[in-house]
C-alpha cells in the first residue's frame, strides 16, 4: 500500500512527538490527540475485535489546521493505544482538508473510511469558498488507501438548492437489506441545515435518495456531523447546530447538540419527528457518533470542547479531548445517557457517607477528594446545595442546585483560565422537585455531571491545576445528602 509524502511525514512526526508527552500530563481514560491537535470524533466502529476511533487532527501544533484523521484503538473504551495517522490532505480533493466522517466494514472484510474531502476554489471576486465532496478510503485496521474513483459523492449529485459549499461529515451504516446508506450534512437554500439520504448497493457507488430531515432555521444554521439510528424501538437523528439561540428552556447560544426522536419512512426516506432535546447542557460537548456494541448497547462519544472555548489549552503539545463514552437509551420518549459499564467496572476503594445534615455551612469529608474519579451524590435541599470540586485556596469548579428555581449550574470561572470565554452554563431540570441524583465523573482535565439517572448531562473541560484536588460541600438553607464516592482503577 503506496503511502504519500505527506501521510508519511505526519507519522513519522506523531511517533517521535509523543514520545515528549508524560503519561501524567494526559487524562487517564479520556482520549486526547497521539501529539498536538484534536476535534470531532470520526469513525467510532468496532473491527478484528478492537473499537476503533478516528479524530480530526493536527498533528503539528495544539491549534485547528488543515485536518488528517488520528486513529486510536481500544479493547473496553477506556484503554486506548495509538495507531499511525490514518489519512491526511494528500490528494487534489481534500488539499484543504480530510473533514469528518465514519467507517463500516465491507462484506469483504475490508474497513472502510468514508470522508469529506476539502478543496479551495477561487471566486470571481478574489475570494476564495471550499467545495466540499465525499472521500472514500479501505484498509485493515491500521493502513488505508484512498479510492482511485474518489469523490464518490459531489455536487453534480445535490438536490436543488444544496450548498456545495457546506456539505460535509456522511456517516454511513447498513439498510436491513445489506446495502449502504449514508446521511451527510448540508446546507439548504434557506442557509440553514438539513440532511441528506445516499445510497448505494457497494459502499463504492453512491446515489442521492432523499432530504431525510430539514432545520427551516428552527435550532441554529449549518447542521453538522449528523449520525443516525434505530433505538429502543425508535429511529434517532443527532447533529451539531452552528449558532444556536438560547431558547430559555434546552438549548444555549453558539455551538450546541440536537437530538431528534421519531419515526422513518423506509421507502421514501424521510424522518418524522415526535421529540427534540439537547444532548447536553454543559459547556463543552460537540458533533456526537456512536457505535453499536456486541452485546446490543448503543454507545455515544463526543468532542469534551466547544468551538467557541478551543482558547483553553491544558498543555502545549496536545489540546483537546474526547467525553467519557456514554450508554445512550430512550426513556420516557427522552434520550437518556451515563456512562459505559466498562467505567462502573473500574470502581474501587468506595468511601460512603449517609445522610450527612449541613445549615447554612460548609464541610469537606475524610477521604472525599481527587482528580480521576466517580461519585454519586443523592441530595434533599430546601434552597441551595452546591459541590466544588478541584478546589484549593485560588481554584475551584461548581456543581450548584437551585432547589426553589429547578436548575442546575456548572461553573468553572474559578478554574484557572484567562480567557474570557463561557465558563458557566445553567441546567433547567426535568425534575421539578427538592431531591436530585447526580453522577460526577472527573478525570484530571475534565468533569461530567450526569442528572437523575442519566435524563440530563453537562461536561466542560478544566484546565486547572493537577494540584487543586480538594472537594468541599455547601448549603444555603437546609440540605441532606449522601455520597459514594469511588477512585477509578484504571
């Protein structure tokens, strides 16, 4: 298999920058890029018995460039080994660019990779606009190879009124007769998202079936990285809005999650929805994909950033990092989340305490602290609770509970940054009452909150000092609450 100059200057490159990074500067089991940058996850499948995640990446420094695709492989989700850099912007379609996409395996055995491809073209006006087409690579896991007859998807194949501008992120799966389909994000005439429905009987020929779902300018503009599915009995649409509007209720300004429950007309390849809810509430968290497991569990991992606070770097050679993948379930016509059993599996050294009474105080717990860790927490407030954790004298971040206005707030202006991006997000809760259940899950670099059993999340990144590892309780008012909290062996 002819690698070019390119591809192989990047993994030569990754091989000996990692070798600079300690073990200790990264997150124990969230996955972060092999050396310098990483966004959107690409790719999520399982093969030869290994899941394997893709990502784009910038191999040369902690900041967004032109994108190749990481690769990393894992066993159980939590161990992850690095693989050689899969593809990078080698060919005259994807100059600009290998953006986003996903991978399927063939009746032949092969991996496939199916990408979009970036090219800049010059405008009359001496600009210049990506054209953007879809990108097909095959390989066995750990080298791939660009399709001779690439794109196999381009402009020639829109509906009327597509943007070949903004068309980008397919992700493909197999229909229940065996054939290929693929759903690609798109801009529509109205500019704002929609997607669209592409077939094909091989993976390798492609045709446009259908506009499978539109935003007619209801939950931001441009919709990307979509991912669709059957679950629970229902089909699911997820994808990333660019600039979305705080509607008071589910969604915040800028760059946000939509998940979409409904129904699906098979034949002419239309979606139907019944629900709409955000995928998380929190700061960072963007362009979710999922995989199916052996075992029958549909489970989701997302970019741990935000396009609008990619200015929190927490170390020079590597930024940016993936969620804790998540268990995904429909409950109560709501999709619910929390995190693999694989995590539930590396809990270790339980300390618990019961019932534990504060006033208008505040109290810290023997053995309640750290950085890599998972603690539940069940709360009876009348007024105001709230947990700091990676707290020490300058330093801390804060899960507040609102019990009289139903929210729930995560704040992290104390967290160390500089930058005067959002550091703090409000959560309107479902349960509309006095106790609360929250699951918080932290892994030096990260925190994630899981809400009444999953019904709601928020994530943000931290950047905060490995040393500020105190965890401190409040109340305003009366409060009552229990904890287990557990290290996390892994």
């Amino acid at each position: 298999m002819q690698v070019s100059d390119i591809l192989e200057k990047a993994i030569a490159y990754e091989a000996e920058a990692e070798k600079k990074i300690k073990e200790e500067e990264r997150p124990v089991f969230h996955l972060t890029a092999r050396s310098g940058w990483l966004n959107d996850p690409n790719g999520f499948s399982f093969y030869k018995g290994e899941y394997h995640l893709f990502y784009q990446y910038n191999p040369y420094s902690t900041h967004w460039d032109k994108m190749h695709w990481g690769h990393a492989a894992s066993k159980d989700l939590l161990h992850w080994h690095y693989l050689p850099c899969a593809l990078a912007p080698d060919a005259w379609y994807d100059r600009f660019g290998v953006f986003s996409g996903s991978a399927i395996e063939t009746d032949g055995g092969k991996q496939l990779l199916m990408y979009t491809g970036v090219r800049q073209e010059k405008q009359a006006d001496g600009t210049t606009k990506d054209v953007q087409v879809q990108c097909i690579a095959t390989g066995d896991g750990v080298s791939y190879e660009k399709y001779a007859q690439n794109p196999v998807i381009d402009e020639k194949m829109l509906p009327a009124g597509a943007s070949r501008n903004d068309f980008r992120d397919p992700r493909i799966f197999k229909a229940k007769d065996g054939s290929f389909l693929a759903v690609i994000a798109s801009r529509a005439e109205d500019k704002s998202g929609q997607i669209l429905l592409f077939a094909s009987d091989d993976g390798y020929s492609w045709r446009f079936k259908s506009t499978l779902a539109q935003n007619q300018n209801r939950y931001g503009k441009m919709w990307e990285c979509p991912d669709f599915f059957e679950l629970d009995g229902s089909y699911v649409l997820l994808t990333s809005p660019q600039d979305m509007k705080d509607d008071g209720a589910e969604f915040h300004d800028g760059n946000g999650t939509l998940c979409l429950i409904g129904s699906l007309d098979e034949e002419r390849g239309t979606f139907s929805e019944k629900h709409i809810q955000t995928l998380d509430s929190g700061i960072d968290f963007y362009a979710p994909q999922t995989v199916l497991t052996s075992d029958g569990r549909r489970i989701m991992i997302g970019w741990l950033e935000n396009w609008d606070g990619c200015a929190i770097n927490t170390s020079e050679k590597w930024a940016c990092q993936m969620a804790t993948p998540r268990e995904i379930f429909i409950q109560d016509g709501r999709l619910c989340q929390k995190p693999i059993k694989e995590l539930d599996d590396a809990r270790a050294n339980k300390i618990s305490y019961e019932n534990v009474a504060l006033v208008n105080e505040e109290k810290t717990l023997g053995g309640v602290k750290g950085r890599v860790l998972d603690m539940e927490l069940h709360i009876e407030a009348d007024d105001v609770f709230e947990v700091d954790v990676a707290k020490d004298d300058t330093h801390a971040t804060r899960i507040i509970f609102r019990a009289k206005e139903y929210t729930l707030t995560l704040d992290r202006r104390r967290c160390g940054s500089c930058r005067a991006i959002i550091h703090s997000q409000e959560c309107i809760l479902k349960n509309k009452g006095k106790s609360l259940d929250v699951r918080i899950v932290l892994d030096r670099f990260s925190i994630e909150v899981f809400i009444d059993g999953g019904k709601q999340a928020m994530s943000a990144a931290l950047p905060t000092a490995l040393e500020a590892d105190g965890i401190l309780f409040k109340a305003l008012g009366s409060v009552s609450f229990s904890v287990n909290k557990y290290e996390l062996s892994l």
